[in-house]
C-alpha cells in the first residue's frame, strides 16, 4: 500500500503508514485516522467537482509586489500603487524582490473599518495612561510608523469526536441527634459526540507575537469578503511564512478547548466530577487563507523590540508598554521621601 499518496486531512502534510496500529499518521501534527476513513474521504473529493478562477490568480500574480528586508527576513506585499520604503517590523529599507505566486492568494479579506486618524486617537488615549514609559514613545515620530497591514491568517472548521468518561458525586449530608450523616452516590458518566467548530483562527507570520493577535480578537466573519486586489490599495500585508502543519498545534489546542466546554455544559446537577478518560479527536479540517485588518506598530528600546496592534476592525488595541527605569526611580525616589516626610511630621506631633 503507497502511504505517500495520502494527505493529512488536518494539515495536508504527508500521510504515512504505520504498521504498528495498522492506521495512517501524520509526522507533523499527531493525528491519526483509520485506513478505511482516509480511502472513503479521498474518494468523496475525487467525486467532487470544483472551479479555480484562473483570472484572480493571475491578477494577484501580476498586480502584488514583493518586498524584502534584508536585515530582519520579512517579506512585505503590496498592490502596483504602494511602495514599501521601510521595513515595519526593524524600520530599515526594503528592496523590491519580485512577484507573488498564485498560492499566497487569499480566500477571503476583511476591510480596514478603523482609519489611520482613529487608530491614533485610540493609541493616544492608551498611552496616556502610562506613566513610566520612554518620552519619545508618546512623539508624532513615533505615531508615524504605524502602518495599515493585512495580517494572513488560517481559520479552521475543524470536524472532531470526543469521548469523555467521569464520575459524578451527589453528596447529602444531615443531623439527626448527636450525629451527622453523609450519603455520597457516585454516577457513571460517559459522553460520546461529534463537534463541530467553526472559524479557529491562528495568524500565520511568525514575526508577530501569536499572543498580540490573539489580544485583539475577535474579529466579526460576518464582514468577510471574497478577496479582491482593491482591498490593498494604500495598505501593506504580509506574506504568510508559516503554512497549515505549522500552525495546526495551535489549531488543535484551542478546538479542543472549545470542545470541551461543549461537554463540560453538558454535564451538570453534580457536587463534584472527576474525569477520568478525555479524548477529542479532530479527524478533518477545512482551511481558508484570510486577511485581517491591522494597524501595526513596533517600537526600539534598549535592543528590544516593542510590538503594539489595533484590531482595523473593532478598534481593540494591544501590547506591552516600554518601561523607562529612570522614571520608575525618580517617582519611587519621590514617594520614599513623602513617606518620610510624613513620618517626621507625625513624630514631631507624638513628641
């Protein structure tokens, strides 16, 4: 039996054949599937028929420049209208290096609804409640490297089975003369489902910290579109590095934690439960490449980059401020003496 004409229905990374469990597994993400699954589903998509739109390839081939920064590797798109002079990640020149080919198309976009003015205003209104931050933090220079980026990412249905095993405990307690009485029952519980999620996203460039785009969800799907090249006119984007088997890990993780909430709703009038078997098992996957709307800003500080994201769409805004030490300890200094002022003062009234 050829293992190598079968793709992993989570990834689409290479199936291979394990004589040990008699089933197909993936290298890459740990799944494995039943040979009988695996032939029916490859047989469902030979049946199927589909369309490729030839025409929107070749526009985004033709029409999609490519930047590249030579100090920190990022590679920037941009339409024929946009010219990337700097890189938004180190802020140092960018080269123009080429095309796109038609695989780094997008499914689907959501327009930037937030504009340049408001995302500063709403950057503006978080900074100033930091205190110890770099002064030059809060300047217009620094305002002006904020950059309008498409950001790729991959969302996932992802079809999985669960198999969930526990004991309940209802617990009774009561007072009858000098003694107190406990009447524990224990139930068996089992749970087998099949579930669904829809739309897990995980962001594929690796240079963006995957907690700041986590921060600034979520995003509404109801806005997305199919893709079109209008929706990078005066805007950036980035190129996804970072394929399906890369971010399937993560994927996985936040399914299944979605998957067991959905058991643990199911599961209720009990004191206590104790599992003692859980299982979910994701046994395909359907993927789309999107774009999300950004605004993208990083900061330099003592051989640190700082990265700070607003959601062009909900207007969300995250990051970790710089701190200045030099005025955390200026401000420290000042309230230590303030306390000792005080100090000296209630004294000389105890006097």
């Amino acid at each position: 039996m050829e293992s190598t004409e079968y793709k992993c229905p989570n990834c689409s990374a290479g199936l291979t054949f394990m004589p040990e469990t008699q089933k197909f597994g993936c290298e890459y993400c740990s799944s494995e599937f039943e040979v009988a699954y695996i032939q029916q589903l490859y047989a469902d998509e030979e049946n199927a028929t589909g369309t490729v739109d030839t025409a929107e390839i070749q526009d985004f081939e033709e029409h999609t420049n490519l930047y590249h920064c030579a100090s920190c590797g990022a590679d920037i798109m941009a339409d024929d209208e946009q010219t990337a002079l700097f890189c938004y990640y180190c802020h140092n020149p960018v080269i123009l290096s080429g095309k796109l080919t038609g695989e780094y198309k997008p499914d689907k976009i959501i327009g930037f609804k937030l504009t340049r003015e408001q995302a500063e205003n709403r950057f503006k209104e978080w900074v100033k409640k930091r205190w110890f931050v770099p002064k030059d933090f809060k300047t217009d220079e620094q305002l002006e490297k904020m950059t309008g980026l498409y950001v790729p990412f991959w969302t996932a249905d992802c079809d999985m089975k669960a198999d969930v095993e526990a004991i309940g405990k209802k617990i009774r307690t009561w007072t009858s003369g000098d003694y107190k009485y406990t009447n524990t029952k224990e139930y068996a519980i089992a749970r087998k489902a099949d579930i669904i999620t829809e739309g897990i996203p995980a962001d594929g460039e690796s240079k963006i910290e995957d907690l700041l785009m986590e921060s600034i969800e979520p995003f509404d799907y109801d806005d997305l579109k199919d893709f079109s090249m209008s929706y990078f006119s005066g805007f950036f984007a980035d190129k996804f590095d970072m394929g399906k088997a890369d971010v399937f890990p993560r994927i996985k993780q936040r399914a299944t934690q979605a998957g067991k909430k959905v058991i643990d709703s199911s599961i209720f009038g009990y004191d206590s439960v104790i599992y003692s078997h859980e299982n979910y098992r994701i046994l395909g996957t359907k993927w789309q490449h999107i774009m999300l709307p950004v605004w993208f800003m990083t900061y330099r500080y003592k051989d640190k980059v700082y990265e700070f994201a607003v959601n062009g769409q909900t207007g969300k805004l995250a990051g970790t401020p710089p701190l200045d030490s030099a005025k955390l300890a200026l401000f420290s200094s000042a309230i230590g003496l303030a306390v000792t002022a005080v100090s000296f003062l209630i004294g000389g009234f105890l006097i």
